[in-house]
C-alpha cells in the first residue's frame, strides 16, 4: 500500500472521510470475506449431517465465530461425549489470544469497546491489520476484514447448514470433506520444517490412542506434542509467527 | 438442556473469553518465545490428529474406507494446486460420491 502518510485520528475508529487505501482495502476484506463464506458452507452441511441441530450450528458461527475451533468441535462431539469438544475446541482458539496481543497495539481498544472488538479477533483480521503500514490503515483493515467476514460467514454457515441438511452425507461422500477440510486448514502452515514434525507425530499419536481410549481424547492429547515441540529449545528460523487457521493463506498472496 | 448444548455454549463462550483475554492482558504475559511457538503449533499438532482419527477412527477401532482415503487424496491434489475452500471440498466429496456410486 502507497500513498501519503494520513493524519492518525485519536478515537481509534476509521475516519469516515476517505484514504488512499481505502478502496483497496475494502475490495481484498470483501475477496476474503466470500472466501470465508465457502469456507463456512462446508462447515455448514458438516455441522448439520454430523448430528448438530440447525440452532447450534448457527449459535457456534455467532458466538465461537473461529472456523478451525468450530469444526473441531462438531468432529469431536458427534463422535465422542460432547464435553471432550469443550477442551479441543478451546485448545485450537488458543492462538487468538496471541493475537489480541499483537492487535492490543494497533487498536487501543479501551473500556467496553474491547468487548466487540474481541469477538472479531481471528486470523484474517489480524493478517490484514499487521500487513498495513500506517496506524489508521491498520484499523481499517482489522474492521472492514471483520465486518465482511462475520456478515459473510454467518450466510455461508446457514446457506451450508440447509443444503446440509438436504442431502444424505454418505451418498455425497461428506465423510471425505471431514478430514479434507481440516487438511486445508492445516495445509499453510506445513511450509515450515518444525510443523511438518509436529503434525506427524500428532496424527501418529491421536492414532496410537484411538483403542485405548475415549473419542475425542486422541485429539486433545496431540496437543501434548505441540507443548513439547515448542518448549525445545529454538531455532531462529522457526520463530515467526505463521499458524494454522483459516484461510491465512489468503492474506499473504495480496 | 442437553450435555451437547451445554457443551457448546461453554465452548464457544470460552472461545471469546480467549480473545478477549488476549486484548486485555499485560503484553509481558504472552510475550515469550516459547509460548508463542506453543500456541503456534498447537493447531498444527490437533488438526493433523483430526485428519488421522476422521479418516481412520471407525468407533474406538481402526477402520479403512479406500473410497474415503481417494477422495482426501484428490482434495491433496486440489491444495497443491492452491485451489480455496470450496473447491478442496468439492473435490474431496466428488470422488468419493463417485466412487461408491461406480463400486
């Protein structure tokens, strides 16, 4: 992004009257926001031919609002005890916390205003903020990326859970989108050396323990390899911040 | 209520307090190396367990359903070829839909 450095406004809201980047920046959080919307049509007819009502499949769009922790949860609670997808979705959203912390510093979001500020910390808003160079840009991306997406998922989530709920998910073959979906999710992340170890020793181990104990329990325990993995002891190469997600890979083409 | 919802509330609220909780706290309580490289490999160790137990965990036991493992396989295919979401998805349940009607 070019153009004249703006005047940073004081409010921490996008100034109405115009920027250079405004345009651009609307037209790529739209681009990801259509692409969420995809995303959550899987999730969607998923959701609904996994065993989830078409209620809580939208409850999970609205309040988790976090595409890796949702699906985790709908794979592990429909075929295991449903309080096993408590941790497992929960384990997965671990990571938004850590970008609350980097976009705490670009949106000095105060008092009540960190509550919805909150809600639409994910990983396209965050990608999108911290790739704008100036302070007013940031907060623009993080916003128009949020709005779009949220709007859009929410439309994508029911759009999926009706045709979901439509179709007999073993004759169209939903049984493979399962874990092709999660492969896509996982998929950006494998470019780095360190992961690609990680995610085999986690499959490795969530199969070891598939006879042995409850479902749903396999998936939590694998994230035993990624808090070893990780207390090692470093090296520099591995120490950007590039995780799994959503559709992170978006964010970095533009 | 039913365990699934309460389950499902608890576990979508719990995700927002996680965001939340990021916004809110001192940036020293985060910001170390290793935590960090934890988080950051925390969904890359649970999704990678997701895809084995969703393509080989029939209930506590080990199940292969080729037509499955095909249909994944061609949704690999799609990803190597950056394709999006949608069309991984499609791809993937394609093939296998087509594959049981012909087998």
């Amino acid at each position: 992004m070019s153009g004249p450095e703006p005047a940073p406004d004081r409010d921490g809201f996008p100034d109405r009257d115009g920027f250079p980047e405004r345009g651009a920046l609307i037209r790529v959080a739209i681009g990801m926001g259509l692409y969420a919307g995809a995303f959550a049509m899987s999730y969607g007819a998923l959701a609904v031919s996994s065993g989830l009502s078409l209620a809580q499949t939208m409850v999970l769009s609205l309040v988790m609002f976090s595409g890796a922790s949702q699906l985790a949860f709908v794979g592990v609670a429909t075929v295991g005890s449903p309080l096993a997808a408590i941790p497992a979705a929960l384990l997965l959203g671990v990571r938004n916390a850590f970008y609350g912390v980097t976009l705490a510093e670009v949106l000095h979001p105060y008092g009540p205003r960190r509550l919805w500020t909150a809600h639409f910390v994910i990983d396209e808003t965050t990608a999108m903020a911290v790739a704008q160079s100036t302070p007013r840009a940031k907060r623009y991306a993080f916003w128009a990326t949020g709005l779009a997406l949220c709007t859009l998922w929410q439309v994508g989530s029911l759009v999926g859970a009706l045709l979901g709920s439509a179709i007999d998910p073993k004759t169209f073959g939903l049984d493979a989108a399962v874990p092709a979906v999660f492969l896509a999710l996982l998929w950006p992340a494998l470019k780095a050396v360190l992961a690609r170890w990680v995610a085999l020793a986690g499959a490795a181990l969530a199969l070891l323990l598939v006879p042995w104990v409850p479902a749903g329990v396999p998936v939590i325990a694998a994230a035993g390899v990624a808090l070893v993995a990780g207390l090692l002891p470093a090296r520099p190469a591995e120490d950007r911040f590039e995780g799994a997600g959503e559709s992170q890979t978006v964010a970095e083409e533009r | 209520m039913t365990t699934l919802w309460v389950a499902l509330v608890v576990a979508a609220l719990g995700t927002y307090l996680l965001k939340l909780a990021g916004l809110s706290l001192p940036d020293s309580v985060l910001n170390h190396p290793r935590v960090q490289r934890v988080a950051k490999l925390l969904p890359v160790a649970m999704l990678s367990a997701l895809v084995a137990v969703s393509l080989f965990d029939g209930g506590g036991r080990y199940v292969v359903e080729w037509r499955t493992l095909v249909g994944v396989a061609a949704g690999v295919v799609a990803l190597i070829l950056k394709r999006g979401f949608l069309v991984v998805f499609l791809v993937a349940i394609g093939v296998t839909a087509l594959l049981r009607l012909l087998t």
